[in-house]
DNA sequence: CGCTCTATTTATAATTC
DNA sequence: TGAATTATAAATAGAGC
C-alpha cells in the first residue's frame, strides 16, 4: 500500500517580502504567530543568558500585548528609576544619558547618509548595467528591434539563427519520441521533481507559561 | 595545494539546552546574537504588522539595550499615558531624555532607515531584473529549447518567425538611412525604456539596519 | 565585540481539519 | 479561531578573523 501517493501537501514554508501584508486576516494571523515567535525569543534569551528583558506590542489593532522578565514591572521601574531608584539620580543619569544618546544618534545619522549615498550610487550601477543587457543581449522584441543599430541587428541574427537550429533540433527530437512526450508531459511536469525526503524536525517546546517571566497576554492592564 | 580538502569545517549549530549559559564568554556572546535576532524580529513584526513595538533589554552584565518602533520614546509615551503612577515617574524620567534636538534627530533618524530600506529592496529588485534578463527575457535559451513541449516548440517557431522579419525590415531600414543611425545612437541610449517584461517577484531584505525602527545598540545607556 | 561561514536547528507560510 | 502538518525560509551554535 502506501501508493506513490507523494504529491505535495503543501508547498512548504514561502519567502515573503518584507513590507506590510496587506491582506487583513492575514496580517492578523501573522501578527499572532510572529508576537508568540518573539516573546519565545525573549524568554529563550532571559533564560539562556539572564537577561533581564521587557517589551511591549501594539497590536494592529491597538490592543496591547507585553512580556516581562522578571516581569514588565520591574523592567519598567528599573528603567525609569535608573535601577537604583532615586528620582534625582535618574534626573543626573538622564542628562548625561541625553548628550550621549545624542552623539550616538549623530553617529549612525552620519554613518546612514553615507549609505544612503551609496546605495544610490548602486542603484545608478545597476540601472546603467540593466540598460546595457537589454541592448547586447538576447533578445528584445518587436520594437526594439527597431531601434537597434546595424551591429545589434547582425549579431541579433546570428543568434536567431543558432536559436533557429535549436528549434528545428528539437523538433526532431520531438518526432523521434512521438507522442510519448505528450503523455508524458500530459501527466506530471517532470521538472518539478524533487530528489529529496528531508524532515522537518519539529521538537516540542514550551507553549505557554515561560519560566521565571511571564506573558501577559492579552489582558496586561498596566500602561494599556 | 586544493587536496581534496573536504572536510567538514564546523559541526554545524549544535542544539543546546534551554538553561543558562555557565560559561561567561559563550553566554556574551549568546546574548550578543540573539539580541540582535529578537531586534530584527521585532522589525519584521512592525513592518509586516504593522505593530507598534518598544523592547528593553538588561544583558547580564547590566548594560541596557532597546528598540523601538515607531521610537522607544513614542511607545514609551503611549505606554505611560496609559495613566498608572507611572506616569510620574516617567515625566520625570522618560521625558527628561526627550530633548527637542533628540526628538527631531529621531526622526531623521527614522526617515533615513526607511529612505535606506526602500534604496536596498530597489536594489535588489533590479539585481533580480538583471539576473532574470540573463535567464529568462523574452526568449528561452539554447537548453530551455529542448525542454519545450510541441505546442511550446511550435509557438516558439512562429514567434522567431516574427522576429526575423523584423529583423530583415530593420535591416534594410538601416540600408536606406545609410550610416546617419549610428551616429544618432551614439548619442542616447534609447532602449533604456522599461516595457516590459517581468518583474522581479522578489523583494528585498534589509541586511543590517531594520527599517522604521531603531536598533540604539551599545550605545545608549539611558537608565542604566 | 562584530562579521563570516557551515551545518543544523528553529521558526513559519500555506493549507487542512 | 486554533491546532496540526509539511516544506521551506531563517536563525544561530561553533569556530575563526
């Protein structure tokens, strides 16, 4: 038993570009998969380095959601007080903290704009590189044909006529198989095979409660 | 030299127990990695969510790290003017940091990383344009022929037909205009117009910096 | 630290129940 | 909604620079 009965149940986990998903519900379902995924992280590195870590996410929706550990009230005291506590020192730490938070942010303002710059010199590269292939290389279509200079169109020719030789190569080929091919093709497309069984190694993992913070989900009251 | 040395050159990640990291310089570097992953986690959440999120993170030597997204500060002041007595303390605190000069180089700041997102995604949409101009333009290729169907192989034909006549019409164009068309496309390249073709299914990724938010990394000692 | 590289372990997008 | 499943995309442990 068992039958090849292999096909695909799915085509498995798809690259997704990185920028807003716009369908809704599925924006919705990514958010609550991707907030779990976080707050796993968190508690994975409070755990695994004793870090001690607070945060807080705004649904789309607006609705709250915030992981403490030890928990969001401590986080937040200690980063408001400065961890020691007094009122005045934080008001010390706070300047001193500005002037360097500051320079920090002067720095990477710098450092941005010189990147900036240079992907825009790239992006010109690249352009420049696109519009030469569409002029050498293989083959443009239609109207550009007719903006091609008299070097562009013989070397197009010479590669239409390989392309040419292909083709008819390829009829023959065809007629030698018959209509095998046909069924053949009919059935499975043959280039989509893949070689390979692969596992998905899943392991269990805590789902809920994580050790010595806590998730407090939908509920977390504090600063809603 | 080259031997047939093949040999492996690491084990390849290791799976670890979800304990604390007893030795110091692992568990340093640990925290390092996989603060930076939690970053880009909650980058991607912002942006694929559109989320609204401020992390804060104590490493175990005590030094304070955090996100924001849109700024820590915003989600700072969303998050007190929720209106516990926490409020004080961040009047105090919080706003203490948020000097005007601050807040506006935050924004800049913001504006950069988003300007720098959109320069990389277009990067690398025009690398893919490029790569699938090699590949896949209008016309398949040499191999790609022979993977053809008779219906494809036959389609195929006619529309090189089409072109070759193109082509020979281009050609006594170029005949009767004589050498005056070289000297007009020496000036402009007039294929630079984007018609058509394809377009890169892809998108890009930042590699480094998230996009809307802000990584202030060892930096940033606020309240610490 | 901060990056790089490789081999694996994890996280998840898609789909189904 | 939520909980599986599956097939991939990503994160990252280990080892070096």
């Amino acid at each position: 038993m068992m039958m090849e009965r292999k096909k695909r149940q799915s085509m498995g986990r798809q690259k997704i570009a990185m920028k807003r998903i716009e369908n809704e519900e599925a924006r919705q379902v990514c958010f609550s998969k991707r907030r779990s995924g976080l707050f796993k992280k968190a508690t994975e590195l409070s755990i695994l380095c004793g870090a001690e870590i607070g945060i807080v996410v705004f649904s789309p929706a607006g609705k709250p959601f915030s992981f403490g550990h030890p928990s969001l009230d401590y986080i937040t005291r200690r980063f408001l007080s400065g961890g020691t506590g007094a009122a005045a020192a934080g008001q010390l730490c706070g300047m001193l903290v500005d002037s360097e938070k500051l320079h920090h942010l002067n720095e990477e303002h710098a450092g941005l704009l010189e990147k900036l710059e240079e992907a825009r010199r790239r992006r010109v590269e690249l352009e420049t590189e696109i519009a030469a292939q569409r002029v050498g290389s293989s083959l443009p279509c239609d109207m550009e044909v007719h903006e091609m200079s008299v070097e562009e169109i013989d070397n197009f020719q010479k590669v239409l006529e390989e392309l040419r030789r292909n083709v008819a190569s390829r009829h023959e080929e065809l007629q030698i198989q018959g209509m095998d091919m046909k069924m053949l093709r009919a059935g499975v497309p043959p280039l989509l095979s893949y070689g390979g069984g692969y596992l998905g190694g899943y392991n269990g993992f805590y789902l809920t409660s994580p050790p010595g913070g806590g998730y407090y989900d939908p509920g977390f009251p504090a600063w809603g």
